[in-house]
C-alpha cells in the first residue's frame, strides 16, 4: 500500500498552477492507472478515473483539484527584473522574500520575490504595506538579454519553491500546494483501498483552473454526468493566533471538516447527514466550516443539468493561499476513512433519497 506521507510529498512536490497543470496531471493519471478501470480526460485537461463497483449506477463523482495558486511573468525590465501577474488569489504580504520557480519551457528558473530594501524607504514608509505591483522577481541577473539567456519568457508560469517535509515527529506536513494535493492524494488513497465492494461507480475527477474559477468542474462534470458529488478540498485551520473561532472553528487534528456553506455552495443536507451519521458510527471525530469567502467545485458541479446534490469534505489547512501549508497526517487518515465509509453507502436507493421531495 501506497504511504499517505510519500504520496503527499510526490503531489505537492509536482507543479501545476492553474491552466499549466501538465507536471501534476502526468504524475496524477500515471497514480491513478495502477487503480482504475478507465482514465477518460474532457478537452481543458480533467483527468477522470473510472472505477467500477458492485453496481453501475449511482455515478458518484469525487472532485480535487490538481491546479495549485501561482503566477504568470507579466513583464521583464530592462535591469532583468520580472513583474508577474497571479493565478488565484494569494495573500499579497506572505509572498515577498519567498523562493519561486519559473517554469520555462527549457526548465526550471530559480528566483525570489523582492521589493526596495528598507533602509532607502522613508521611516514614515516603512511600516505601510508593499503593494504586489511594488514587488519583483530577482533571478540573479543585470539586463533583459540575461532573462532571455535563461529561457525566460512573458508568459511562462511561476509556483513558489518549497519541498514538502514532515514537521513535529511526523504528526503534521508542510507543503506548498496542499489546496488542493490533499484534495488528489485523498482520491488516490480512496481507488488504492475502496476494493470493489462498492454499490457504484466511482468517478474520480482530478480538475484543473479551480484557482481561477472552478473552470475545471464546469466541464467534468458535463463529462461524468453525476448522480452525486463530493469535492475534497482543504479547510481553513482557524486555530493560529489573532483568528476568532467564530469566524474559522476548524483546527489541526480536529478531523475531517464537512463545509455547510460557502458562496458557492449550501450543500444537500442528507447528504451532510450522512456524513456526520457516519463518522458517528465510525467514532472519528468531525468539524464544521462555515466560509462567507471562498468557493469549491462543488459549486459548478451541484448545478450541472437538473442539479447533482452535492457537498465538500476537506482536511484542516493552516496557511492556505500562502506559500506553505500546514496539515495534519492524522486529519488525512480519518477524513480517507470518513470519505471509503460513505462511499460503501452511496447504493441507488441511498442516491434516490436525498433528492429533496
Ligand atoms: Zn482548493
């Protein structure tokens, strides 16, 4: 069996931010492979992997997305500086004096975010906030004609660099990329260890351009035709000082998180039903996210053709939409878990009976 821990590292260590997903989506269809029936892909670059179960229907689709927060090289000065322009949406502040790697299309540039440096800046300045349209990327060299030396060009997609490492005598992982890595090693894990014994078919949708939009989930699900959706996704950790509990009540090692609302999503309540019925049963303790920000492929998906009910179970992430992420190895096991149980229940009958009457 396929250890969480290397697999986890394998995903967030690959790159793909949205619309340049192809290093994590050959990595994903080559760890789907070994699992799966069939492997079908819509034209954007959503990988689906087919799994079959005891019976054919319901289709169950579970979604993660591959694409990771990143930026594109807007504009390259004269002095051989790059302006860039985001994918997704990060936190200004956290990605000044951060390592980036530009990924051309001779190889991987290593370079860092900058700004002027503080001792120029007036003091009345210093203590305002740099603005991202301030910031640069340095790669180490002095004219626009070195840039292009290195393969550099407008365009070309840049992730932050940060190896995946174990923390805190393996109890907890940090990694860049884990919205949503997490999200695709739980897919794996779940084709690696559900068997067969499942009264469905599986689609495992690994879904590209979610940073950008849910783009992605628009298209897969018009190729899976779900009966029922689950997206796996990060929840925000509120447990990290100056968050009130009010507004982010998830912690680290609090267990899996079932989302009851964001702007894309009021998920199906039988569905979440079942969710918390289950870890009941299976005595795995459970969390609840209520986001007034922020929004999942679930949202496209619930409302593909007639409506497919849906929700998002996700593993408590401190530091999201920052250049690294913090989760817990035990939160991963037991939202794996939570995720196999449900899914042994997800027979027609059950898939019938949370259209609402
Ligand atoms: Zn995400």
């Amino acid at each position: 069996m396929m250890d969480s821990k290397e697999l986890l590292r394998l995903l967030c260590n690959a790159d793909g931010p949205s619309g340049y997903e192809e290093g994590v989506r050959s990595l994903m269809r080559e760890l789907m492979e070994k699992f799966v029936d069939e492997i079908q892909t819509d034209k954007l670059g959503t990988l689906v992997g087919i799994k079959k179960g005891t019976q054919e229907q319901p289709r169950v689709m579970l979604a993660a997305h591959m694409d990771e927060i990143g930026f594109i090289v807007r504009y390259i000065t004269k002095e051989g500086y790059l302006k860039f322009t985001p994918l997704g949406g990060w936190m200004d502040q956290l990605i000044l004096g951060q390592r980036v790697v530009i990924k051309t299309r001779e190889g991987d540039v290593l370079g860092v975010i900058g700004c002027k440096p503080p001792h120029i800046v007036p003091p009345a300045e210093r203590t305002k906030l740099i603005e991202r349209k301030d910031m640069f990327i340095d790669v180490g060299v002095k004219s626009e004609e070195e840039v292009a030396g290195l393969g550099i060009k407008i365009g070309d997609p840049i992730v932050p660099y940060g190896p995946f490492e174990e923390m805190a005598k393996g109890k907890a992982y940090m990694g860049k990329g884990l919205d949503d890595r997490v999200g695709c090693a739980l897919l794996i894990k779940i084709l690696e260890e559900v068997g067969s014994d499942h009264p469905n078919t599986i689609y495992a949708a690994a879904t590209v351009q979610e940073e950008v939009g849910l783009r992605g989930a628009q298209t897969a699900a018009y190729l899976v035709k779900p009966d029922v959706a689950i997206a796996l996704e990060v929840a925000i950790a509120g447990d990290v000082p100056g968050v009130n509990p009010e507004d982010a009540q998830a912690k680290l090692g609090g267990g899996p998180v079932i989302c009851l609302y964001d702007v894309s999503l009021i998920p199906n309540i039988r569905l979440r039903d079942l969710f918390i019925d289950t870890a009941k049963e299976l005595g795995i303790s459970y969390q609840f996210e209520i986001m007034e920000g922020g929004a999942t492929d679930a949202g496209r998906i619930h409302l593909y053709a007639e409506g497919v009910p849906s929700i998002v179970i996700g593993v408590p992430t401190r530091h999201i939409h920052s250049p690294i992420g913090i989760m817990s190895a035990e939160d991963f096991e037991n939202t794996k878990k939570l995720l196999i149980a449900v899914l042994k229940k997800l027979d027609s009958q059950t898939v019938v009976s949370l259209k609402p009457l």
